[in-house]
C-alpha cells in the first residue's frame, strides 16, 4: 500500500456514511466496506488496502476483532499472503482464480481468529514475494491512465 494511502479512509466514518445513505443499523462490516468500495471510491483499491480497512470497521464494530488483531504472530502483510495463499489453493492447476470480496474478508477474519495458522511455514522473504506480486498484479489491472471507477470495477481484483 503507498504511503500517502496509509489512513486514507476513516473506519467510523464509512459506518456514518453507510448507515446515513443505505438508512441500515446493521453491524456486517463486509457490507460496509463492500457498498463503500462500490460507490464511494472513484479508484481501484489494491488487496491489502482493502483487507486493511474492512479489519478496522470491523475492529469498530465488535471489540473482540480489535482483541484479535493485536494477537502476537499476527500481522497485515501474513494476512494477506494467508489470502493468496488460499486463493492459489483454489486455483489447483490453473494459473488464475478469482475470489468474492466476501470471501477475501472472511478469510481475513479467519486468519485473525485462528491461532494455529502457520501459512505453510513461510517466512518474511516468502511473505514479502507475495505482497510485491500482488502490488504488481494490482498495479498493472489499473494501468497507467487514471480510469473511471466503472473501467476500474471491470479489472478489480476483488470482484
């Protein structure tokens, strides 16, 4: 994730937004973030962006996700390669799978969750791979011109 993206969404502020304009007091943080993506953000958000702020709304909602997040061996980077990882399981022999944003998220949680997962053993050189092939992947599915969020949606690794 750039740096200048780092806070750029505020977690309380997609949950106002949501339950002003959808007029629902629900507490489903995938629907939040998935509605706020869809209508909300005119540029395509790369994975770990994406991962990042539904952990946070939903860290906002319910106080025993802000205790897992905090879970020593835990962290952003390993979650989202738990999430690759996961998704190339699905793929089996092909090269390329596609998964919902509803999976994505709850994947995210069930890392977070779960004490015992190991990630097949990878280590930070392994994990980092990951995250800079995704941030390639998700770089090149945007392009170089600024594209209007439906061009976008068409190429959103999420979705």
């Amino acid at each position: 994730m750039a740096e200048s993206n780092k806070n750029k969404y505020n977690p309380k502020q997609i949950i106002g937004l949501y339950r002003a304009e959808v007029n629902n007091a629900s507490n489903n943080a995938a629907k939040m973030v998935t509605w706020f993506m869809d209508t909300q953000v005119d540029e395509a958000i790369e994975l770990k962006e994406a991962v990042d702020l539904y952990l946070k709304v939903s860290a906002e909602l319910d106080p025993s996700v802000k205790k897992n997040l905090t879970k020593k061996g835990k962290s952003l980077d390993r979650c989202v390669s738990f999430i690759c990882t996961e998704a190339r399981k699905r793929a089996r022999s092909s090269n390329c799978c596609a998964i919902s944003k509803m999976d994505v998220f709850n994947l995210a949680t069930h890392y977070y969750d779960e004490d015992n997962i190991d990630i097949d053993k990878m280590d930070d050189k392994t994990v980092k791979n990951i995250q800079k092939r995704t941030e390639v992947v998700a770089s090149k599915a945007v392009g170089k011109k600024k594209e209007t969020r439906k061009e976008a949606k068409m190429l959103d690794l999420f979705g």
